[in-house]
C-alpha cells in the first residue's frame, strides 16, 4: 500500500461532499473554474475536483454542460445583484452602487466569470440569448433604483449609460486592482446623478430668464 504524496504546507486536505449535499456549492466550483481557466475549462470532472466531489454528483445535478453553464450564470447574477447595493430601494443617491468595489475585492471570481461568459458568448452565438437575457436583471435594477432617484422614470439610454459606467469599474478593479480608483469613479457618478435630480425648469421660468 503505497502512502498518498503530502498535501502542500498550509493547505487543508479537501473534505469530500456527500451525495446529497447541495447544488450552491458545485456552481461556486463551476465559477471559480471558469473564472481562473476560462470556459473550454469547464468540465464535470474539473467542477467535482474544485468542490470535492464526484463525478457523478455533478452530472446528477446539471445532467448536460450547457445546464451547468446556465445555471452558473443565473447563480453568479444572482449573487452580484444582492451584493451590489445596485438596488437598494431608497431612492437615495447615498446608498446607489454602495460598497461595489469591496464587492469586487470580496469575490474577484465571480466576477471574472460573467466577463469571461460574454466574451465566450461571441464566439458561441447559442450563449447570447442566456447572457441577454440574464444580463437584463442588471439593466432592470439599475432602471428601477434610478426611477425612484429621478424625478422622472429612468429611460433605457440612461440605464445603459449608468450601469456601463459601473460594469466598466469592476472590470478596471479586477484587472488592475485600485477600488480606492473606483470608489471616486462611483461617487463621480452620483454627483452626477444628484446634478439630474433638479427638476427642470418650466416655460414661464426659462421665459424669464430669457427677458432678463
């Protein structure tokens, strides 16, 4: 019987999941897997070896590749939107996109993954409806949370404006670090939201600023 090589010093032995524990972990696994390796990296075994599981739990769960990629996606939204503060549902300009950097530095794989899936999604055209389609939870959060912010509803131009502006710092973060950068970049940008929270001026005011 020959003794198994040792683990690396400070590393922990990796605990081996049981059948029936759940499916959150295996798409965290899935998501750092991609996120470090990219997509054609994405294999069942890959996936079981960075959860510690088997083979056979990961099939069990997702039955096909392209499910596991689905469901990672949803998963990886998901948890950004709860942890974003993309919508916080005051209407306060305060509280919009708080802690966004500390989001990115708390969990840069996550993060990474989304990147990475829209990028795939243009050399793998079947992927775009599920990143189109998953990618408009963001665009209706920022839509909804600017409503309240605005003294009139938030149109889908200034929704794109406004989360490409944040989407953009968190990819600058994860590629250069700095959320010192994105922490003035994000208030910036509520000065600016707070500049079209003056209610525009009537007729009879722009008239007589006119006379004058």
């Amino acid at each position: 019987m020959t003794e198994s090589a040792p683990l690396p010093e400070g590393r922990e032995p990796r605990r081996r999941m049981s059948y029936g524990e759940g499916r959150e972990a295996l798409l965290n696994a899935a998501v750092r897997v991609v996120a470090r390796g990219g997509l054609r990296k994405l294999t069942y075994r890959a996936v079981a070896q960075e959860a510690g599981a088997t083979h056979g739990l990961v099939v069990h769960h997702f039955g096909s590749r392209d499910a596991l990629i689905e469901e990672a996606l949803a998963h990886a939204i998901r948890t950004s939107l709860n942890t974003s503060a993309l919508e916080p549902e005051t209407g306060e300009v305060a509280d919009f996109s708080v802690g966004l950097s500390e989001m990115v530095t708390a969990d840069p794989d996550i993060q990474a993954f989304q990147y990475e899936l829209l990028l795939e999604s243009r050399r793998r055209p079947e992927l775009l409806p599920q990143v189109r389609a998953l990618y408009d939870g963001y665009f209706n959060a920022t839509e909804r949370e600017l409503s309240r912010i605005l003294p009139r509803d938030a149109g889908h131009p200034l929704t794109r404006l406004v989360f490409a502006a944040l989407d953009g710092l968190v990819l600058h973060q994860l590629v250069f670090g700095e959320p010192e950068v994105t922490d003035a970049a994000v208030e910036e940008l509520r000065r600016l939201l707070r500049l079209l929270q003056a209610p525009e001026p009537t007729g009879r005011e722009t008239g007589s600023q006119t006379d004058g």
